[in-house]
C-alpha cells in the first residue's frame, strides 16, 4: 500500500510540474514574426514613356553678308509707289529668340550595377521651336524666320540610384527638322532708281548635332517612373536658299520636360 502511494506522489508531482510549464510558457511573450528583407527597387530593364514641355534658345546666321552700310549699295534712292522710303542704317537678323512646345515618345534600356545605372535612350519629338526677326538693309527689308517641326536623339545615359531615386547624366546625338522663311522686298534698280519688288521664298533642311542633359526620374510602382529633364541642344548650320541668297542658318536650344515611363 505504501509502494502506491508513493507512486501516486511521484505522479502527482510530474503532473503540477507540467501544467506549472504549460501556463508559464503561456504567459511569456509571443516572439514577433521575422520581416521580409526590404529589396532595394531594379532599374534594369527596358522601359518606354512619354513626356511634354517648353524649350528655349536661338538662332543664328549669316545673313548680314548680303548688306552693306545703311541705305542701298553705291548710293540713290529707295522708292516703293512714289514715296522715297530710302533706309538709313541696317537692321540684321543674324541673330534672335526661338521657343515653343516639345512633346513625344521615348525608349531605353537600364542596366544596374550596385548603385550605378548605365543606359540607352532614344527619343521622337513633335516641336513648335520657332522665332522670326526683322531685316533692313542695302539688299532688301522683311522678315526672316526659323521653325522646327521635330526633333530626335539617341543618347548614352549614366546615374546614380538610391532606392528608387535615379539621378542621372545623358548626352548624345540629336537631329531636327527646320524651315527657314524669308518674305519682305527686294531692292532693284531701274533707271538709276531704286525699287522694292515683293520676295517670298523657303527652303527645309535636316540639321544633325548633339545634345547634354541631366534629370531625376522617381519608381512609384515597380513599373510605373516619373522623370524630370534639362537638355541643352545645340544643332548646328546649314546652308538654305533663300531669295536673298545662300544663307547659313541654325539653332540651339535648351528644353525643359516632365515625363512618365512604363517599365517592363
């Protein structure tokens, strides 16, 4: 009888132990779940987009070759209907102020090492770059003026992550439509008279020059980028017709655009 009992105790001793660890062990704290790892955002990849804004600049040429001082070359008069209207002075447009919309489509592939981005990028653009200026001279008064249609480049592009802020540097090759237009008079002479006949005349050409920039682009999905982006262009000269004569004229401009790219 004593042998039971004393298995009894002993049982009855494991079993306050057990539930003694079962209630302690629910009255600790609950251990919190592992996160996940935050992965930094990918660049890498190719990606497309489309982007508007407002560019700036200026025209050149060399226009005033074709005047002399002020009033026609070798003396005389200048008489348009009767009325003497002889100049005195010149008044060149080798030089003035072009602006207007930008807007259109882009492409590009990333490619990521750590925090640095290396890239391609290629752009088609819908521009309304245009300006026009007053001449006055010993060859002829009007007006000579420049618009740009469309643009494009193909450039290299270089940044910097951080998470998912790029940074970035680009520069490349950019080419862009242009029609330059002359109308105004054209001095003659008739009889030792000097006349002004009416002149109206353009010409087109396809400029190819280069172009540097930078901007900032922000993911704010895993798809979805929003950019912001400065760009210089300079697009350099070529020779037009115009009633004039040959004139050697182009622009360079600096372009502002926010834009919006899907990346696949």
């Amino acid at each position: 009888m004593r042998s039971v009992y004393h298995t009894s105790a002993i049982f009855a001793v494991l079993l306050a132990s057990t539930a003694t660890s079962v209630f302690a062990a629910d009255l600790s704290p609950s251990q919190p779940s592992p996160r996940p790892p935050v992965v930094a955002y990918d660049w890498s990849g190719p990606y497309v987009g489309i982007h508007a804004g407002y560019g700036w600049g200026s025209e050149n040429d060399n226009q005033s070759r074709y005047f002399g001082g002020g009033g026609p070359i070798g003396g005389g008069i200048i008489i348009v209907g009767g009325v003497n209207v002889t100049n005195v002075g010149s008044i060149m447009a080798d030089k003035f102020n072009v602006d207007g919309f930008v807007g259109g489509a882009h492409a590009g592939y990333n490619y990521q090492i750590n925090q640095f981005v290396l890239g391609i990028e290629g752009d088609v653009d819908y521009s309304n770059i245009k300006g026009r200026h007053i001449f006055n001279g010993s060859v002829g008064t009007g007006s000579l003026s420049l618009d740009s249609k469309w643009q494009a480049s193909a450039r290299l592009r270089a940044g910097y992550a951080i998470d998912n802020l790029l940074i970035y540097a680009t520069g490349g090759i950019a080419t862009g439509s242009a029609e330059l237009s002359t109308t105004g008079y054209k001095l003659l002479i008739i009889d030792n008279n000097w006349y002004l006949r009416r002149i109206r005349g353009s010409s087109s050409e396809i400029h190819i020059g280069w172009t540097a920039g930078a901007g900032i682009e922000y993911a704010f999905t895993e798809n979805w980028i929003g950019r912001g982006e400065v760009r210089y262009t300079d697009f350099g000269k070529k020779a037009y017709d115009t009633p004039l004569g040959s004139v050697k004229s182009g622009w360079d401009q600096t372009t502002a655009t926010l834009g919006i790219s899907y990346k696949f």
